[in-house]
C-alpha cells in the first residue's frame, strides 16, 4: 500500500467522514508528515468528498462570521453531506490547507477536489447562479431549484 493511500485509510478510520449530520464533528490532524507528504495528505482530503470545507469550528458551531456564511449557503442550498474540518482544533492543518491552496484565509471550500475560494467566492457564487450550476454537475440538486419552482406555482 502506497504511502498516500496508507495515510487516507488511516484518516478514515480515525477522523470518520468528517461528514455533517450526524453529531459532532472531529478535528482532524496532518501529523508526522513531512513537507511534502503533508501536500499529498491534503490533496486526499480535499478530493474524499464532492464538497469539503475547512472551517473555524464546526458546521453545528462555526467561530467566525465568515465560516457561519458558509455552512448558512450551503444550507440554503439544501447541501448537507460534506466534509467538514474543524482548523481550529488543528495548528498545522490550518496553515498547511492555507500553504495547499496559496489562499490565505479560512475558511476554504473545494468542490470535487477543486478549490473554490473562500466566503466571498462562495456568496458571488450563490448570488449570481454559479453555485446551483456547480453542484449541479457534482450531482447535487440545488434546494433553491425547489424554491423557484414552488414559488412559480
């Protein structure tokens, strides 16, 4: 087993999905990784899940503004199966996501492994229609869709 697919299996097994919905999010750690291994833990975690998004706090207890923005659009969309981690709980994933994507800031949102941005991107997103058409290719109804349509009735 490679090195990479060693450490995913073990993040796994001790951080869970790391998914909302069902309790209290874990904290996840990038420990014992070289420099180099940490980009490679990373880039595991980032492309686990269709959505994944690095927080201050949780989805249940966000710690920033810009966090609780976050979990609130994707609420709104109606998108509740993500992966979620804390970086508060975690010193050297908080500056490795940062060093991973060259985006300063948390928090950070990637979409089927891609980055995204941060708060500000994802409310440009929501605002001008990008997002439902974003999630729509990961397979991801929009709840706005919904909305619209009950709305036109």
């Amino acid at each position: 087993m490679s090195a990479s697919v060693s450490w995913a299996a073990t993040a796994l097994l001790r951080w869970g999905r790391g998914t909302v919905g069902g309790g209290r999010l874990p904290g996840v750690g990038v420990r014992a990784a070289s420099s180099g291994g940490q980009a490679e833990q990373l880039d595991a975690l980032v492309k686990k899940d269709k959505v994944v998004v690095f927080l201050n706090g949780t989805p249940e207890q966000p710690q920033c503004g810009f966090s609780n923005a976050v979990v609130q659009i994707l609420r709104l969309h109606g998108v509740r199966d993500y992966a979620a981690y804390n970086v508060l709980d975690d010193p050297e994933l908080r500056q490795g996501i940062k060093d991973y994507s060259n985006w300063p800031t948390i928090p950070q949102v990637y979409l089927n492994g891609e980055f995204v941005g941060g708060c500000d991107i994802l409310l440009q997103m929501h605002q001008n229609g990008d997002l439902v058409e974003e999630l729509k290719k990961l397979g991801i109804r929009s709840a706005l869709i919904d909305e619209k349509n009950e709305d036109s009735k």
